[in-house]
C-alpha cells in the first residue's frame, strides 16, 4: 500500500540554524502534499503545502522542496527557534496518510 | 472562536463502557474526519465524512461508530473499550481535500 515515511526520528539544533527535515513517499500519482506542525498537548497546524507542478514554495521562514523523481519532499526552516520546537508531518493529501513525525528540539 | 472544537479533552474509563466524544466545526468545511494518535505519535485515520456522508472508512473495529448529525458535527462512539484503544484522538475538517484544521485532541486512557 502507499507508505509515506520521515527519514529521521528526531533531529536537535542550536537557535539561529537552518533546519531540514525530509520526507519520502511511495506512490508517483501523489499530487499534493502538506507539513504539519505538532505542539505538544495541540492539534496538528498547517505550516505550508506544495502541489506536484511545483518543485519549491516558500513561506515565512520555511521553504518546502518536492523532487518526484526520487518522490522525496524536504521541510526547511531558516533561523530556527525555540518557538520551533514540535513534532513536524509531512502528509500525502490524496490518501491522508501521514508520516511518521519527527521531533525537532531546538536549544538555545 | 475556536474553529475545531472536541469534547472532552481527557476521557478515563474502564474497559468495557461506551463512550462518546463530540466535535464540531465552525469553518464552514464540507468535510470532517477522526483520526488516532498512538503514543509514538502515529497518525493514522479512521473516518471521513463529506456532507454527513461516510466517504473513509478505514480498517478499524466496529465498536467505534461515527456519527454526522449535520455537515459542522462528527461524534464518535465506541463501544466495549479496550486497552488498546488508549490514544488521542483528533478531529479535522477540511473544505474538499485541502489542508485539515485539527482540533485539540482527546486523550482516552481505558484502564
């Protein structure tokens, strides 16, 4: 079946770094994809989607990828803070299947 | 206003009783859906209503039993809990299949 998965559990940064956070899927028809971001004790909050005649979209301090080659999308976040600090999804639309989270600790 | 809105939020119960949580949404959003978080954080769906009409029904017992009254409401009720229900549960409504607003969770302990 569809699978969309994280490459990494968990992922620690110092303030001020640029995080990355990748994401890889399974089915080529997937067409539109979306970040989630997962404080602890809330609901998961849109962050930024992407379509699949995009290769990039960028939004307020983060930027997602999308290569369909490789069916791999990326999170990034320019100048991470405290405030970043969650559990992040990426989901593949079609089927709402979402991937696995990973933790992203930021210290100051 | 709070736009996704589920009660309650902690829910502790012993196994075997039936219990219910509501969720309402004031979005305006055709579509509404349960999911189910296990403690490692997956998230996995359960039901998709679009217009009180059941559109996803994933592999998932049927002693959990959604409900649309109308297109802001999605109940769930389960029946003859078990451990293995013990999770948080979330509603989402979307318009269509665009981004899902989530509500703030349920967490449901059966002891």
């Amino acid at each position: 079946g569809e699978s969309v998965g994280l490459h990494l559990p968990t992922l620690s940064v110092q303030e001020g770094d640029n995080s990355i956070i990748n994401c890889a899927y399974s089915n080529s028809a997937s067409d539109y994809f979306i970040w989630y971001k997962q404080e602890s004790g809330k609901g998961p909050q849109f962050i930024i989607d992407i379509r699949s005649n995009m290769d990039k979209r960028q939004g307020q301090r983060v930027t997602v990828l999308l290569n369909k080659t490789v069916k791999h999308l990326s999170l990034q976040i320019a100048a991470t803070q405290p405030g970043d600090s969650a559990v992040y999804f990426c989901a593949e639309m079609g089927a709402l299947i979402f991937g696995k989270g990973t933790t992203l600790s930021v210290s100051s | 206003d709070t736009a996704v809105s589920q009660t309650p939020k902690y829910l502790v119960t012993q196994m075997g009783n039936d219990k219910s949580i509501k969720c309402e949404q004031n979005l305006g959003h055709d579509t509404m859906y349960w999911y189910k978080q296990d403690s490692k954080k997956f998230l996995k769906i359960m039901f998709s209503y679009n217009n009180k009409e059941l559109i996803i029904n994933e592999t998932v017992p049927n002693r959990f039993s959604p409900k649309s009254p109308d297109k802001a409401h999605l109940n769930l009720h389960i029946n003859s809990l078990e451990l293995g229900d013990s999770a948080v549960y979330f509603c989402a409504s979307s318009q269509k299949r665009e981004k899902l607003f989530f509500g703030s969770g349920t967490q449901l302990s059966v002891l």
